[in-house]
C-alpha cells in the first residue's frame, strides 16, 4: 500500500517543492471581496505587511516570522501584541501608511 503525504501551503511549502518532496499542497484559500484566491496559484504580491494576533495568544505569528525569512524581506511580520479591536486599529494604521507611499519594510 502506497501512502500519499498531503499538507497545505500554510507551512511555506509550494506546488513545485511538493512536487520534488513526493507531497501533495493543498493551497490556502483566502477570500477577499467574495472572491477566493489560493496561495501559490492566484495569490502574488510584490510585497507584504501581515498582522497577526499576538504572539502571546497564537502561534500564527512565530511561524509567520520564520516563513517569512526565506522571502528575502518582502515579507514583514508585525507583532504588535494586540488582539481583537486594537488588531484592526494596527490593520487600519497600515493602509494609511500605504496610502501615504510607505513600503512594507
């Protein structure tokens, strides 16, 4: 009996390097405006600010720290130590420094 491995895209592991590894990925939906993307397919950013909850309360953001160093600083992760409310507020800080020009690092 042959055992298929299986694993989603949230552990930074693509569709090629799957392939070369024998693992089927899975991508990652996310949904914005109710229309679905998928992480490796139809997901691509020159850059990226990601504000997870804190890391206090989650292991989202340690893991998203150590994914996002194999993305050579296009990735940044913001461990603000805020969950709920303040989470939005820092989400809301964000897309006005984008707004005003400002780049992910």
């Amino acid at each position: 009996m042959e055992t298929a491995i299986v694993t989603d895209s949230n552990n930074g592991i693509f569709e090629t390097e799957g392939k070369d590894l024998g693992v089927f990925v899975v991508p990652m939906p996310v949904q914005f405006d109710e229309i679905t993307y998928y992480e490796g397919k139809n997901i691509t950013y020159e850059e990226l600010v990601y504000i997870p909850m804190s890391s206090g309360l989650s292991g989202s953001c340690e893991t998203a720290l150590g994914l996002a160093q194999e993305y050579e600083g296009k990735v940044q992760v913001v461990d603000n130590h805020r969950v709920s409310v303040t989470q939005r507020h820092a989400v809301l800080d964000a897309l006005s420094l984008r707004a005003a020009g400002y780049t992910a690092a």
